[in-house]
C-alpha cells in the first residue's frame, strides 16, 4: 500500500544542512534591528572613521580573496576558470562603482551577508538533488536568495531606526550571485 507520507516531503527540509540554513536566517532576523546600535556602540568606543575604515578593508579583503579563488579556479578547473573571473571582474567592478557613487561600506556588507546565506542555500538544496541540472540548482538557489532578500528589506521597512531600500535588494542579489559564482567556481562536477 502507497500512500502520502508527509515524513518523505519534510524531512529533506530538516537535514543538518538546513538547519544551518534556518539558523542563519534566525541570526539575521535577531540581529537586524540591532545593527544600528551595534554601529553605533562601535563608533563610540573607535572612532568613526576607524570602524568605516575597518568595514572596508573587510571587504577589500573578500574582494582580494574572491581573486584568489579566481586563481585556485583556473588550477582546479581550466575550463571555468574565464567566465568565472569574468563574472567576478564585473561584481567586483560593479560594486566599486557602487561605492564611489554611495560611500557608505556599511551598505556592502549585504554582499557577504547574502553570499553566505546563497552558498547555503545551495548546498542544502544540494542535498536533496534527484539528479537535477547543477545550473538548475543555482539558479534556484539564486531565486530563493533573492526572495529572502527581498523580504529582508521589507521586514527592515517596519522596524524603527531601519528602512526599506530598493537599492538593498539588488545588493542581496548581487551578494547571492558573489557567492554562487564561487560555489559554482570551486565545486568539481
């Protein structure tokens, strides 16, 4: 006898690897209203140059690393190696323009933030893979980053002291492309 079992459909959305994916999201959801406080403490106990200065060499430093994955890719997987410098050129180029018209390196931090958040999305959509096209899998992941994002931004509308930011969406969605193009990039298949 056959029959619909909820405990099949469930239980792929409680492996290990997407409980890491909830607990991200908790952390963002707990942290994101106190993320001018934290600013704030850090600008009274430095000085606020020096924490701008910090956010920046921070991501400068991801930058430089994303590079040097460019460079493991092109020894790892020859025929990756150009679109996946290429794509990482463009964000990076696109993200230092960003910069030079908004000056604030506060507002890059989503593009670690939601690096993070679509590498584990894929993955543990990876992990419930029936044999599904790889692309197929990034791109899904890159949606459902995009969504999260989005609904980020409109949680971040309704709280005090935040606000909702068109511009902060297409930063998560970049930030999620940063990420699956390295994923892609490294993974051997």
């Amino acid at each position: 006898m056959t029959g619909f079992s909820i405990k099949g459909r469930i239980s792929p959305y409680l492996s290990r690897r997407w409980l890491f994916v909830y607990g991200y999201l908790v952390i963002l959801i707990i942290g994101t209203p106190y993320l001018p406080l934290v600013i704030y403490l850090a600008r009274k106990r430095w000085q606020g140059g020096s924490v701008s200065n910090f956010v920046l060499a921070v991501e400068i430093a991801i930058a430089v690393l994303l590079m040097f994955l460019a460079v493991v890719t092109y020894f790892v997987n020859r025929k990756k190696f150009l679109p996946f410098t290429l794509i990482l050129s463009g964000l990076i180029a696109f993200c230092y323009f960003f910069y030079l018209s908004n000056p604030n390196p506060y507002e890059l931090t989503h593009l670690p933030e939601y690096a993070i958040m679509s590498v584990l999305l894929n993955h543990a959509i990876r992990a419930g893979d029936r044999g599904e096209n790889k692309n197929y899998l990034l791109i899904r992941s890159g949606l459902i980053t995009l969504i999260l994002g989005a609904v980020d931004e409109l949680y971040q509308g309704l709280l005090p002291l935040r606000y909702f930011r068109g511009y902060d969406i297409m930063l998560n969605a970049l930030g999620g492309i940063f990420g699956l193009t390295v994923f892609w990039g490294i993974k051997q298949d």
